[in-house]
C-alpha cells in the first residue's frame, strides 16, 4: 500500500501549477482582451454620467479614433445592448469634425494629435471624453495600464465645464481624481 503523502504532494503541486498558471495567463493581457474592456467601462461611464436634458434624442453616439479594436468591440456591443434606453451608433473617426454631434469620444494615444485640438472640435458640447496616454489636465477620463490591470483617472473640471455631471461611484473608482 502506498502512503497518501505522495499523492498528497503531487495533488498539491498540481494544485499550485494550476494556480500559479493561471494567475500569469491572467496578468499578460493581450491588446484584444484589454479593447474589450476598455469598451465595456465606456458603456459602463455612461451609466454614472449625466448629460444635459434633451442632449441625447433618439441615439446614444460613440466616437472613437485611433483603435479600431476597440470600434469592432463597440460594435458588436451595440447589436445587443443599449445606452440609457437608446440604441448605440459607433463613428469612427478620421477627423473631428463629427464631435458636437457625439456623447462620448474615446481617443487612443496619437503622436499627431494634440488635445487643444480636440477640445477645439468639441467647444463646449456636451461629449464626454475618454483617452488613454493623455495628461489628464485636458482629458475627462483617461485610461491607464498597469500592466495588470486596466484603471481609468478623471478630470471632474473639465467635465463639469461641458455640463457633465458624475456619479460619486465612477469617481470613487478611479485612481485620481482632479476636482
């Protein structure tokens, strides 16, 4: 008869492979897994922020420039679910002449783009702006990776200059808050 310590041991390492394999499967994010999640926060923002009355008629618009994972992942979102009860319509960007008619803009890092000319294009629209590898003195939102995990900051000023107002919960998550 063999002695349950073996099996033990190797019911342990097992255990411990298993888990340990899983935990780094888990910390290296691919770049379509982290557009998944950068466009199921996006939906997620829009249920803690408040646009004007009558800003948002008959469609929820989405903008976005420079990730076109991310445009396919909105898409294929808004097949099946909606924005504050309205359908989801996803624009993608080439240029900024389309940003007063949006809700939200998401704008992934672009060595030609600058934020002054963004914010020119929405003056003061009512659009909310998410960015990633943006200062966020100029942006509303803005993503940042840890290289675990994707965490978003947010810029309370610049929001309430285009008459956005912010869940106390979506601020509480963030990890910097500029008031």
């Amino acid at each position: 008869m063999q002695p349950s310590f073996p099996r033990f041991s190797f019911f342990a390492v097992f255990i411990a492979f298993f888990l340990l394999s899983g935990s780094l499967i888990g910390q290296t994010q691919d770049e379509k897994s982290i557009a998944k999640m950068k466009s199921m926060y996006m939906l997620n923002f829009s249920k803690y922020v408040t646009w004007p009355n009558g800003v948002i008629q008959d469609t929820f618009f989405i903008g976005v420039r420079n990730d076109d994972d991310v445009i396919r992942n909105l898409e294929e979102i808004a097949l099946v679910k909606k924005v504050l009860g309205k359908p989801i319509s996803v624009v993608h960007l080439e240029d900024f002449k389309q940003v007063p008619t949006l809700h939200m803009l998401y704008v992934n890092i672009d060595p030609a783009m600058d934020l002054d000319a963004i914010h020119a294009s929405i003056a003061d629209a009512a659009v909310l702006l998410v960015t990633e590898g943006y200062d966020l003195e100029h942006s509303m939102l803005n993503f940042v990776n840890d290289g675990e995990h994707l965490k978003y900051e947010m810029n309370k000023i610049v929001m309430g200059t285009h008459q956005l107002k912010v869940d106390e919960t979506l601020e509480n998550l963030a990890i910097r808050v500029i008031k």
